[in-house]
C-alpha cells in the first residue's frame, strides 16, 4: 500500500455538505493498491454510543489515483471520522495526525466535521440542472429592427471580420424565439448587451443602457418576458473586470490625469495613462488600451458594479450573470457580489468564466459554476480530434469530478464552442458524425450544456473572427437532419433525470482503444452510453444483468451463453440503451 498517495482533507471538495442534511467524503488512494475503504463515522460529544462503519465507493479514477466517496447523514450534523484501508496482506487507518497501524481507541485525533451549518450549504439553483443553454452573439444572430443598424453596416451573411456590423439586435431574437422552442432549449447567455463601441461589446461604455444598435432598455425587458412566458431563462453578461475608454469615468482620468476623481478607479502604473512600444501604462484586459482593468476593491467602483447587478435583477428580470475574465477580479468584491445577487433573487445563476481549476470560486460564497472548459477539451480531443484514447478520456474525467463537490458538478456550464473559439463542425473537419458524437458526450454527462447558437444547423467558422458569422435563417441552406439530432438529445437529456444528475460509472474504457461505454444510473433508471469514435465499425462486448436487458436486445446483441451485450457501433458512432 503506497501510503505517500492517500489523502483527504477536510471542507472543500474532499469533505462538504450536499445539502442539509448529508455530508460527502472522499478519500484518494493509489490506482488499483487498495481493496477496501470503511469509513469510521460518529457523533464525537456520544462516540461509543453512535460509532458506525460504513464502506465506501470506488467512485472515479484517473492515471494515478482512485478517488473513494460515501454520503453520510449524522443525528446530530456532526461528526468525526476516519478511514480504514485494506488489501488482503494490509490494514491501516488514516486519522487526522496521519496514518497508523492500530485502530483508534478514540475519536480524539481522528478528522473532524464540527457542524453542518445550512448557511454554509453550497446550494446552486435547482433549475440549472435542467437547463438546456443557448449562447447568442447578439450582432451575429438575426437583424430584427433595421432602423438602428449601425452605420456601415453590411448586408447580411458576409465574411465577419474583427470591426465590421450586420445588425443583429434584440429584436431579432425576440422574432425568433420559435426556433429556440423548437429546439428545445430553455435558458439564454447573451454575449454583453449594453453600450459599447465594438461588435462584441466586451469595452462597456455605459452599464446602465442597452446599446443602441441593439435596442433600448425596453426592448430587453420585452425580450425577457417574452422568453419568461416560453420558459425560458436569460443570462447576462458581466464585463466587470475591465470597462472600455468611452467609459466616462476613464475619460475623464485621460483628461484630468491623476487629479481626476476616479484615478483610484483604476490600476495606473505610471502617469499620464499612454501606450509605449505596445504596453499600456495603465492595467488593462490582456493588453487591450481600449479596455481599462477597473479596480474592484474601490468603494466607489464596488458601489456601482454592484448597482448595475441589482439593476438588470429588479428592472428587466433578468435570471443570472456570466462574469468575463473572473478570475482576475478579487474573492471579497464576488463574495460581495453574490449576496447582492442572491438577496435581488435566490435562484439567480452566477457563473465565472474560468479556465483553469476554479475550486477557490466554487465554495459556496462566491459562484455557482463556472464555464466547463476543461471538460471542452476532454471531449473535443477523444471525439473531435481523435487524440485521446478511451482510458484517456475517463481518467481526464475522473480527475475533473473529483476536483469539486458533486453541486458544483451538476450545474457546471459545458460547453463544445463559443464566440471565443473555433466552430464544433469545423474542428471536426466538418464531418457531422464526429460533431454528432461530441455533442452526445455533452449531453449525457453531468452539467448544464450549452449550445452556440448556429451550430445546430451547421455554421462553420475557424478562430475569431470566423466563429462569429451571421445566423443563417434561410431553411433551404440550414442542415435540418442535424437540427433534428440536436432536437431528439436534448429531449433525451430532459426526459431522463439520471443523465442531469444521475451516478456515473464506466464500462468500457481502455488504452489506445477509440470505444468508450460508461452508464448513467438513478433509482431503477439505467442508460448505457457506447461510442466508438474510431474511424471503422467496430463491436464493443459488455457483461450486463441477461434479465434486465433481455426484452430490449436482440439475440444476436444479448449472448445467450455469457449474458455479454454485443453493441455493434458505426465508425463515430454510438448506441444508447436503457433499462427501468
């Protein structure tokens, strides 16, 4: 037993409340070096009288590890525990000053969960498990109201390019909300509305007013009642890491210099605020001059970021924010912005566009979820690129799981493209069996997927600017078969709980082997999901239950002699089973 790998460490992902009753545990180990996991569990004021064991999950894997999980919910929502560890030559006990060879004659030194208080439950809210997300790139999508239409603006359906205009608005959308029904999506992420001088609006000019070319203050509320009677939930975009240089507080620091009234409004390294051999004298997003960094831990800057949250909660009823560039604003302004959010409406939806590991966000005090990108890119190298193998792919996946309580993991944003990235059906090479596999992996692993608007009817499109095209609403060029597919997953995800918020366990995944079979299970549901993203049909044998299955298969795929399923996929291809 390789004592070095074990590890668990109280609160965060390792040791967390689920909700107010149950707490989860996890225990890591080394990959395939321990038998058996019990957990010692009891009350630590009545230890003798309340002292339990209960054996734990081997619930994932990745390369290194195996990752042990149980649920437990205390009398009294305390406890103490520790973990004992078994092979068949070995036993251990691991406590919180370390690991011993003796079982423990007291609590006294073993881990500690002093009290589940229900304010400190990471609750996201509930209906994002059951979301279904649209991204709209508001200038690209459909031009609803010409008389606001940019000047210059081109005709649509040409070549984008970083500057030029199309017109799309929020009337466009709202004429359109019958495709968004028909799909099947019920939840909205528009890319910044709000007055800007650039096609993308990330260079906010004025937080209070919906831009001009996209409508008026007005026409948003009437586009988010209008998708309130369809079931529809909006989602926002907070530009609140940086402002754009027609901010006026930032003009007025051009002119004013460091006399202004806002000079601590933002991060000046040197006056006056100029740009030398490319680099601002001033923090800024990346090194844009034309999007000032904002200096969140100002009272002045706090009060109005946090005005503009509440704002758009109370005024147009918005459903949440997605926060741009989170990661580089400061913890104590989001853990100030989540209690304006949540006190302006509960079940809001707070989600931060992160990159990287996001559990320091994702604590409870600050944000919901953030964008899945990791998760992106496990999917987009095992189906889109071809460059991982099925083991590949569960280890990566078993990594990210572990990596955040199991709240967070129901609720995070998934996503296979955006207006940052280059189109699905183009990293496919625009082959739609691939994108087809992609987007099934989406849909039936945990998290809230989201569709770029477009790619449900095929648009192609390489790195910005090329990602950003004009929706095409003519049907005669749109690819409906592939409408229908994204039609017929999403039903399949809203229809069945277990692939929102059901267990995960895989079935098949091995090296340098493109087959992959994992099932999603809740209660008495049951659903096989086998893919084969190899180039060549190929068959993929799985030991089942005979009895469960043998009303659903035919005898060819169900043995007769073992009781082995025998799938027979196409090359990318993939097979859905299930069993009540």
């Amino acid at each position: 037993m390789l004592l070095e790998a074990i590890y668990h460490r109280p609160k965060s992902n390792w040791a967390y409340a689920y909700d107010e009753r149950t707490i989860h545990l996890r225990l890591r180990t080394k990959r395939d070096d321990v038998e058996r996991v019990t957990l010692i569990v009891g009350d630590k004021y009545a230890w003798d009288r309340t002292v339990e064991e209960l054996p734990m999950t081997k619930w994932v894997s990745d390369t290194l590890f195996d990752y042990w999980h149980v649920a437990v919910q205390p009398l009294m929502r305390r406890m103490r525990y520790a973990f004992r560890l078994e092979t068949d030559e070995d036993t251990v006990w691991f406590v919180e000053t370390g690991i011993v060879n003796e079982a423990p004659k007291d609590s006294i030194k073993m881990f500690d969960f002093p009290f589940l208080n229900p304010a400190d439950v990471f609750t996201p809210p509930a209906w994002v498990k059951d979301a279904i997300f649209y991204q709209i790139f508001p200038e690209r999508f459909a031009n609803g109201d010409p008389d606001i239409n940019p000047k210059g603006v081109e005709p649509w359906g040409g070549e984008p390019t970083p500057k030029n205009y199309f017109g799309g608005d929020l009337q466009g959308v709202i004429d359109h909300l019958d495709h968004l029904s028909a799909l099947g999506v019920n939840a909205i992420y528009f890319n910044p509305l709000f007055k800007a001088t650039t096609n993308h609006k990330y260079d906010t000019a004025d937080y209070m007013t919906v831009d001009p070319h996209f409508g008026t203050n007005e026409t948003l509320k009437k586009l988010v009642k209008a998708c309130h009677e369809r079931g529809i939930r909006v989602l926002l975009d907070a530009v609140f890491n940086h402002c754009g240089h027609t901010f006026p507080p930032f003009l007025d620091v051009m002119e004013k210099g460091a006399d202004s009234r806002y000079a601590g409004w933002f991060h000046v390294r040197e006056w006056p605020l100029d740009v030398k051999d490319g680099m601002p004298t001033f923090d800024t997003f990346a090194y844009e001059p034309i999007m000032p960094k904002l200096n969140t831990e100002h009272p002045e800057v706090k009060e109005y970021l946090l005005n503009v949250a509440k704002y758009w909660i109370e005024e147009v009823d918005i459903d949440g924010w997605r926060l741009d560039v989170a990661n580089e604003v400061d913890h104590r302004f989001w853990r100030e912005f989540r209690d304006v959010v949540k006190k302006a409406k509960p079940d809001a939806y707070i989600l931060g566009e992160i990159f990287h590991d996001s559990m320091p966000w994702l604590m409870g005090d600050q944000f919901d979820a953030v964008m899945n990108y990791p998760l992106t890119n496990i999917i987009i190298e095992f189906a889109a690129k071809k460059e991982q193998d099925g083991a590949s792919f569960a280890n990566a996946l078993g990594t990210l799981l572990a990596s955040y309580p199991q709240q967070a993991n129901e609720v995070a944003f998934n996503l296979l493209g955006s207006h940052d990235t280059v189109r699905l059906l183009t990293l496919c090479d625009e082959d739609k069996q691939r994108m087809k596999l992609a987007t099934l992996l989406q849909f039936t692993l945990a998290g809230t997927p989201c569709v770029y608007y477009g790619d449900e009817i095929g648009l192609t499109g390489d790195h910005d600017p090329g990602c950003r095209k004009c929706m095409e609403w003519d049907e005669a060029k749109q690819d409906r078969e592939l409408f229908a597919f994204f039609r017929q997953v999403i039903a399949l995800r809203k229809q069945y709980e277990a692939l929102r918020t059901g267990d995960l366990t895989f079935r098949f995944a091995q090296e340098n082997d493109l087959r992959l079979a994992y099932e999603r299970s809740l209660g008495s549901d049951c659903l096989i999901v086998a893919v084969n993203a190899g180039s060549e049909a190929d068959t993929l044998v799985l030991p089942v239950d005979r009895d469960r299955w043998k009303d659903l298969l035919t005898e060819e795929e169900l043995s007769a002699d073992s009781g082995d399923l025998r799938l027979h996929l196409p090359a990318n291809g993939f097979r859905l089973l299930l069993a009540q």
